[in-house]
C-alpha cells in the first residue's frame, strides 16, 4: 500500500500534515476506524499489506469482513464481460456487505467520534 500511496503522490515519500489524516490505513493505529470490509486475493501483490492492515484492524477491534481469494491475483474480480465462478462470488460478497450498511445493519462510523 505504501507502494501505491507514492505513486498516487506521485513519488513523494512523506505525507504532508494535512493528508496524514487520509493515510490512516498506512497505519498501525487502526482505532476508531470504521467497520471495514477487506478482500484480496493470494497472488495479489498488495496481499501482505492487506493481510498486515487485517491484523492491525482486528487488533485495534475495528469490526472487520475479510474474504482471503486462493490463487486469484490483483483485480481478479474483473474477470471479463461476464465474471463467473470465484469472481462473481467476490462481487456477491461486496454486495452483501454494503447492502448491510446501507440498510443500518453495519455502522460506518462508531459514536463520538471513536
């Protein structure tokens, strides 16, 4: 992730103060995130900064889903005109994650401010 937050700033290495707030997944301080649906595939190559982000989430009891995707790599889900198979579940499960916070069933933000 680091990796594609400098690209996206296009080779900056530091963040100035004011996007820090915006980098807070870079973190290891995950408290008071929201809840937090994460999926990556086991050939992604972001999938051990996704797996240290699920550790540093859980750790700090941000309510996490995870789907771990065996074999399939970065942007798997796209899988052509028609995803099909794995792809197609990866897409379901996302679904089903934001209709549960759209419909109240998942809060995105905790109380206060924490």
């Amino acid at each position: 992730m680091r990796w594609a937050w400098r690209k996206y700033l296009k080779g900056s290495d530091t963040l100035p103060d004011e996007q820090k707030k915006y980098a807070r997944l870079l973190s290891t301080d995950c408290a008071g995130l929201p809840c937090t649906y994460v999926d990556v595939g086991t050939e992604d190559y972001f999938h051990e900064e996704c797996a240290h982000l699920m550790r540093n989430l859980e750790a700090a009891g941000v309510p996490l889903t995870k789907a771990i995707w065996e074999g399939m790599p970065h942007g798997f889900e796209k899988g052509g005109e028609r995803p099909r198979g794995v792809e197609q579940e990866a897409l379901q499960k996302r679904r089903v994650w934001w209709q549960g916070v759209l419909n109240g069933k998942r809060v995105l933000y905790l109380p206060n401010g924490q």
